[in-house]
C-alpha cells in the first residue's frame, strides 16, 4: 500500500487497526485525545468508546483482554494516575487477549499541571514499555506491543510524548491482521485478585520478566548504530533520540532503545564498554541514567541536561558540546505573547464575571477544562485548582480551614460537565454527605471541550457517532438528597440570574450547588444557529467607562477612547457586553 503522513496519535490507531485490535478505549486528553478519535475511523472492525475516566476505561479494556480480544488503552500521563488501581492488578494478573496501555506524557506542560515521567510506571507496575521516536515507529510499536503482550503474558505500555504524539512523517500502511478472538476461559486463580492469587502471580509475573529481558538484549527494537571512530557514544531513546541524532550526526554512535522495560543491560554494558565518554540524552527523570549508573557505568546526563521541561537540538547542543549555535537557528524575531482566553460567546464568561464580582464573599475554586482560562486577570476566576475532580472535593477541606481562622468567605468550586461524569460526581456525594457549607457549581457546555469536543455521557451521542442514552445531569444531582431550595439551574450569560443564584447560595447554609447550562458556543450546530450574528456599539452613545471591557471578550476592543468591536466575525452576540453597559450603546445585528 502506499506510505501516508500521520501524526503519532493517528499512526498508532492505524497500528491497532492492522494488529487486529476490536475493543479501544480512552478518556480525552492532549496529547492522546487523536487516538481514539482515529480509532474511531475503523469501527466496522474496532469498537471503541470514551470511558468517563480513565480507571473505567482501563476496566473495559481489562474485560475485553481476558475475555479475549485485542484491546487498546490510551490516556495522557496524569490519566495514569487515575487509572493505576487496575493498571496495577492487571500487570500481576497478565492478559488473554493482547492489552496495549498509550501513556502520552507532555514534558514542558504544553496542556498539563505537570510533566510526570511515566516510564517511571512501568517497573513500577510491572509492565513491558516500548517507545517510539516518530510515526513509523508509532504504528509498528503498536503492533509489536499486542504480539509481546500475549508472548509475555503482560499488557504493554506504549510511552508517547507530545512531539511523537502530534509530529508528521511517512508511515508504510499495510492491511489488517486477521488476529481472532481467543476463546474465554474461566481462570479465577489467574484473575480473581485475592491475595492468594496475587501473590502466585507475582512470582510468575517476575520470571517472565526475567525472561523478557533476555529478549530485549536481542530483539529489533533495541538496537545499536555504530560510527566509524566515533568515541562519544549515546543511549536515548524515543524523541530524544532525534535531537540526538540532530546534535552529534555521524560523530558520535548511539544505542538506541525502543523496548525500555525490562531494559537490556546486557545490551547496555556491551555498548558502553566501547566509548570514552557516554551520554544519556532523556527528557525529564534520568530513568535510563539511573539504570546505567546502578550497572557500575560512568555516563553524563542530568548533571548537564535539564530535568524540567522538554529537550529539543539547542539544548543538548548547549549542555553537551562546545558548538555555538548555528547561524541559520538564529533568529532577531520574537513571538509576540499570546495568552489563552475564553472564546468569543464562551457561556463560562458570565460565571466568571460574577465570581469577580463577589471576591469578598467567596473564595473560589477550579477544576482541569477550558474554564481554566478564567483563572487571569481582570476576571481572577479562581485561586487554586489540583487535579480532575478536587474542583469539588477540595472545597470541604478548604471551608473547614476558613471556618477554623473566623473566615467568613464560602468556598466555592468548579467542574465542567465531562469532569462532574469523570470524577465530580464523587467528590459531590462527598460534599453532600458532610454537609459542607459550600457552593459547588457545575459547568455545563454540554461537550468535552478543551480537547477537542469529544462526546460524555451527557451529550446523547458516542464516540461512533451513534446515539445514546444521556445522563441527565440535573436529575444526577438530585438523586443525592439536595432539595430544590439548594439547586439553582441557570444560564450563566444572564447576569442577574448568575448573580441571584451566587446571592442564594452564599446566604444558604450547607451545600448549594449551582449549575449553569448553556451550550459550547464552538459547537457545530450552535455556530451555525450564531452565523452572521454579532453586536455593534455606537460611538456616540458610548461614554468610554470600559465596563464593557471588564468581561474580556476577545472581539472587543477600545480604541481612540471609545469601545468598538473590533472583530464582528468573531463576536457571537451572546449579549454579555449589552448587560455590561448602562448608556444603551450595544446592539445586536442579525438577530
């Protein structure tokens, strides 16, 4: 077949699809979301689903690999997080069907609250890693990933990082594997993880891992390349080893790593022993530097590498040669300083501006979605945010401290509806059931936004594009016990209504919870009902106070004194600006 450009993310759905994968699974997040949104491209032959987290789609993928299929498992980094209970069993228990697990780690935060380092997870718990530098790689890696699972008894992590994940290169399509379901046998003392049969799989777990290093010494992904004189050598792998490749050229030989759990310090040893000076060029922890050293082998790496952030040519160049940069890098232009804000006619704007508002009566908390934004001045949404689902959770805590200090401010948090379905709903019920005095709001756009707007259970369609039940929201918060004295539903674009709802629940002791509804404005269908309409403000009526100015929307703008919309095919008319001003001086157009 002729070779495509891919992306990492589309090349590794294309991996799953030649493997004969039938069952995938995910929770959206950059850099993994395009994973499953490729896999979706083949579901006459995959079925495949968004989860509601990511511990639930590492069980529907736990399922469908010991009832026998072939499954994939994709998430971001922090997503491991969340799903390392079964992730965990699953590496003592072992597989029927192969199980691949896509950790697509983000060094230097491009879309994160940090920058784990999650090869860490594979000896941790005990899985077989593989790392791909490019594309090709991303797709043979995956199919590789499912033979070795089953070989070994083992799922499979397939560590991918942002630059592999949305990179473009040549991939060499090939048709898929007739791979059959395997029968489904009933295995408790392999599955049923009591501690009986935990501790029999771990002994077996840790022979075969045995065994699997001595295949890594030899196998076609850990690899040598050897130049002619050279006396620098280098171990690396994934990204990293394309910077290094970019840095040194031919000058220097390289033992390039593609199966890096169990690493093949054989294989290791053997290259290291032909160098006078080795590198170990990684982006953030030094997990192959430490595994170097723990063999008795002197190497350079972290001591001259930066551990925060990602790496790229410049930096290795600078940290491990004298060579200056060359001049074609160099560059007198500057990028000129582009915050992330809300969208034009983002329904979150008016929530916000009335959490600004009442800064002196709350202190407002946030959660991991497009809501985020929020967080910058003039609006100063939130003072703190953790993790998916503590938006919520983290809020009992924080009133019992306020209280504790004569505080008199109610603590207030936030999640969006995909994170109330991941996570929310659990930290609500605690809410409810300590009777906590705060306000928990709920932020319904009805999408999965900030990544891209992917389905949940609220949104009545599935990652196929197939209908499906919707999850009603409102009624979810109901069945906890709250009475309608203590829910308001509103829409937050409505500032006396947002603003009504925030009076109700400061004034209301114990928890109110507060949802706003409307729709993601990026919406297909809610930006086709938008088309052609924006507001205007006349220059004469306006009388330059900048009120307007104060809900920061994108499309406004103050020029020669006075407010003007300064991109009307952006503005949505979503009104906000109107009810910001008091001399009458907006309208819409198209209406």
């Amino acid at each position: 077949m002729n070779p495509a450009i891919m992306s990492g993310d589309e090349a590794i759905a294309r991996g799953a699809w030649e493997a004969g994968c039938t069952v995938a699974t995910a929770y959206p997040g950059t850099p993994s979301t395009e994973i499953l949104e490729n896999v979706a491209q083949y579901k006459e032959d995959i079925y495949s689903q968004w989860a509601c987290n990511e511990k639930v789609a590492a069980e529907i993928a736990a399922g469908a690999s010991i009832g026998g299929a072939r499954v994939l498992c994709a998430m971001k980094h922090v997503g491991m997080n969340v799903a390392a209970d079964p992730i965990f069993t699953m590496g003592y228990a072992g597989v029927n069907g192969g199980m691949v697990i896509v950790s697509a780690d983000d060094p230097g935060c491009h879309s994160s609250q940090n920058e784990q380092d999650n090869r860490l997870y594979a000896p941790h718990a005990k899985l077989a890693m593989l790392e791909p530098a490019d594309s090709q790689e991303c797709k043979d890696y995956t199919i590789a990933a499912f033979e070795l699972s089953e070989k070994y008894d083992v799922p499979v992590l397939l560590r991918v990082t942002t630059r592999v994940c949305h990179s473009k290169s040549l991939v060499e399509l090939e048709k898929r594997d007739s791979v059959a379901v395997k029968q489904y046998e009933r295995k408790p003392e392999k599955y049923a993880m009591l501690p009986g049969t935990a501790r029999s799989r771990h002994v077996i777990r840790e022979r075969l891992l045995e065994e699997m290093e001595e295949y890594s010494s030899a196998c076609p992904y850990n690899y040598e390349e050897i130049s002619n004189g050279a006396k620098i050598g280098v171990i690396t792998s994934g990204i990293s080893y394309q910077h290094s490749r970019e840095v040194f050229g031919d000058s220097a030989s390289y033992l390039k790593l593609g199966l890096t759990y169990p690493l093949p310090r054989k294989l290791i040893k053997n290259f290291a022993e032909k160098f006078d000076t080795l590198y170990v060029i990684e982006e953030n922890e030094p997990y192959l530097e430490n595994a170097v050293r723990q063999l008795g082998i002197s190497c350079v790496g972290k001591q001259k590498l930066p551990i925060c952030g990602e790496l790229n040519a410049q930096i290795v160049r600078g940290a491990l040669t004298e060579a200056s940069i060359p001049e074609t890098y160099k560059t007198d232009l500057a990028a000129p300083v582009r915050p992330p804000v809300l969208c034009a006619g983002c329904p979150h704007r008016g929530f916000f501006y009335t959490i600004s508002k009442n800064s002196k009566k709350i202190v407002p908390v946030g959660d991991i979605g497009c809501y985020a934004l929020g967080v910058a001045a003039p609006l100063n949404g939130f003072d703190f945010s953790i993790c998916m689902g503590a938006g919520l959770s983290s809020i009992i805590g924080l009133s019992k401290a306020l209280e504790q200090q004569g505080d008199s401010r109610k603590a207030l948090g936030m999640v969006g509806d995909s994170t109330f379905f991941h996570s929310g709903i659990n930290s609500l019920i605690d809410v409810v059931a300590s009777e906590a005095n705060v306000i928990a709001c709920i932020l319904d756009n009805s999408i999965t936004a900030m990544t891209g707007h992917q389905e949940n259970p609220g949104t009545a369609h599935n990652l196929m594009g197939l209908p499906s039940p919707q999850v009603n929201l409102v009624a979810m918060v109901k069945s906890l016990g709250l009475g309608e004295d203590r829910i308001r539903v509103v829409d937050p674009l409505d500032l006396d209504a947002m603003q009504k709802a925030m009076d109700d629940g400061i004034a209301t002791e114990g928890p109110f919870v507060i949802i706003t509804k409307r729709p993601c404005i990026l919406i297909k269908e809610v930006a086709r009902q938008n088309s052609g309409k924006h507001c205007k403000i006349d220059p004469e009526k306006c009388k330059s106070c900048k009120m307007c100015m104060k809900i920061t929307c994108p499309s406004l703008a103050f020029v020669g004194g006075k407010a003007t919309v300064a991109d009307p095919a952006n503005c949505t008319a979503c009104g906000l600006c109107m009810q910001m001003c008091k001399f009458g001086a907006i309208e819409k157009v198209g209406v």
